[in-house]
C-alpha cells in the first residue's frame, strides 16, 4: 500500500487525474502531459493537504470551539502553531471505492460521532473527467438522528506552467471575479471582517494582474458569476488553467504557498479552493450548512486547462 494510499487513475479527453485514497486526494491532475496541479508521489505522505477533500468544514475553526444546536463543542486542535482546528475530519481518512470506472471513481467514508462532532455523516466523492475538464462533487449525508453542521471544498494547488524553480507563483496572472475578501489577523489569520477589495488593492484581482510578491492567504466572496458559474484564472506567457464552480460555493480561498522554511515548495503553486462557507462558519454562520436526518447537501467544481 502506496504512503497516499491506494491508487486510482481516470483519464479522457487528454486529461489524466491519479487520485489517493486517503483523504479522497487529487494527487496528480495533467492535460496533454502537462502538470494542471502540483502533484507528489504515490508513496510520498502527502504534504499538508496538498489536493486533499475538506469536510464537514473547510479552512478554520477557530480555537477549535463552537456552538451548534444549543450545545457547546470543543474540537481537537489540528493546526497547533494558530490554535485552530484545520480543514475537516476526512483529510487523513481512509476513502473506500464505491465505483471505479475510466473516466470517473466514488469514494466514500463515514465520519463517525466523536469529540467536538458528535454526527454521523458520511461523505462521498466523486471524481468525472469530461471534455471540459475534471469536476469534483462532495455529498454530505446525515446518517444521524440530529443536524448537522456542515461545509466542505477541495485543496489543489494550481500550476499554469511547468514549474521551473521556487516562487513560479510570482510571475503567472491571476483572476480572481469578487469583489470582496475576509481580513485576518497576521498571527493566527482568525477572521477579522469582509472588507471591499476597493480597500485593499493588493488583494483585488478582478482584473488579471500578476501576483508578482503578493502574499495571500484570504477568503474571497461577493463572485461575479456567468450563468451561475464563477471562474478563478491563473496563466502563465503560454499556459493556464481554471477553477470554475457553481452557486453552492459562495466563497474561495486563495493561498500563494508561502513556505519559506521549506524553499523546494515556495510559491511553487497556487491554492484555489471553493468553499460552501467561510472561514470559522461553525461560529460566525457564513454560509454554513445544516444537513437535516436522511438529508444530504452537494456541492461541485471543476479544474480545466486554459
């Protein structure tokens, strides 16, 4: 058994996606040969959460506490330099198969009534190459008797080019179609407030722009949409690729890789990640999702070549 966990491969239309079972991970995604997402090896333990599915939250918790139901909870702290609970309970689950074709696989887990989540819910993936790209959807299903609180988004970080070095980030162009962010403190990146990108001109990217030194690690809302679709674009002088979800995804998370303890992973791809909800939703209720008993919400988006 491969450090990831095992692997599936679909492919179609030129693209080719390898996926790992533990935590339902993106691990490789090309079109035509070429990388669309920074990808690491079958038998590497993943880093971080490198393409890994996020539920029943993505992004923070903060300090790991939360209300819901009129109970109090207390959930373990898995990013212990900030004191926050970080991206969901599945990211290091193990994901059986549910189907496995050429061109799609569902995977399938249970989270189980625990400590600081005491729901059972489980949680399917499905991954479906088509001409347009590779569309992830996540189904939330609550097996309990009680809601639950829930929001769920992906991980990957986006490549527009071959990446030839650290800091690829700095010189490819992005888009970004919202026009406000969530400002954070610079310590522990707790929310602040959802402040105009007007205010903040070096996170408004409305326009294509290159991201050049900037630093993110914000949530973004307010999407302009065409046809109910919201589209982030990165590309380089002769590539790109493209993240496009529908109106389940309320907000985005951008983050530049910023690892400089590490320099071989240093701006080397761009994380895109649609989510259901903001940041700490369990507390501020930004888009959270209360999946009622034998209910189940799904949320979908797509990675495709530019």
């Amino acid at each position: 058994m491969p450090r990831s966990g095992r692997r599936i491969r679909i492919a179609g239309h030129g693209y080719e996606a390898d996926i790992a079972s533990i935590g339902a991970t993106l691990r490789a995604l090309r079109f035509e040969g070429r990388d669309l997402v920074v990808p690491f090896g079958a038998d590497e333990v993943r880093p971080g959460y490198r393409g890994a599915t996020l539920a029943p939250w993505p992004n923070r918790v903060v300090d790991g506490r939360y209300a819901f139901g009129g109970e109090e909870h207390r959930l373990p702290l898995t990013e212990p330099d900030r004191g926050h609970a970080l991206h969901g309970l599945v990211a290091w689950a193990e994901f059986t198969d549910v189907v496995v074709e050429p061109d799609r696989v569902v995977l399938a887990t249970t989270i189980v009534p625990q400590h600081g989540y005491p729901f059972r819910v489980e949680v399917d993936v499905e991954y479906r190459i088509g001409s347009d790209g590779l569309t992830q959807t996540v189904t939330g299903r609550n097996l309990g008797t009680d809601p639950a609180p829930w929001g769920t988004g992906p991980h990957p970080y986006l490549v527009a080019e071959p990446i030839e070095g650290p800091r690829a980030v700095d010189d490819w162009t992005l888009t970004i179609p919202a026009a406000s962010v969530l400002t954070v403190t610079p310590d522990r990146l707790s929310p602040i407030a959802v402040e105009p990108v007007d205010a903040h001109e070096e996170w408004d990217f409305r326009s294509p722009r290159r991201i050049g030194a900037t630093f993110i690690d914000h949530a973004f809302t307010d999407l302009s949409r065409t046809g109910g679709a919201a589209t982030v674009e990165l590309r380089g002088p002769v590539g790109g690729v493209g993240v496009t979800w529908g109106e389940a995804c309320p907000w985005v998370q951008i983050h530049t890789a910023d690892t400089p303890a590490q320099p071989e992973s240093h701006r080397i791809g761009l994380a895109v990640e649609p989510m259901t909800c903001a940041p700490d939703a369990f507390n501020s209720g930004a888009g959270l999702v209360s999946i009622a008993p034998g209910t189940e919400h799904a949320a979908s988006w797509r990675i495709h070549r530019l």
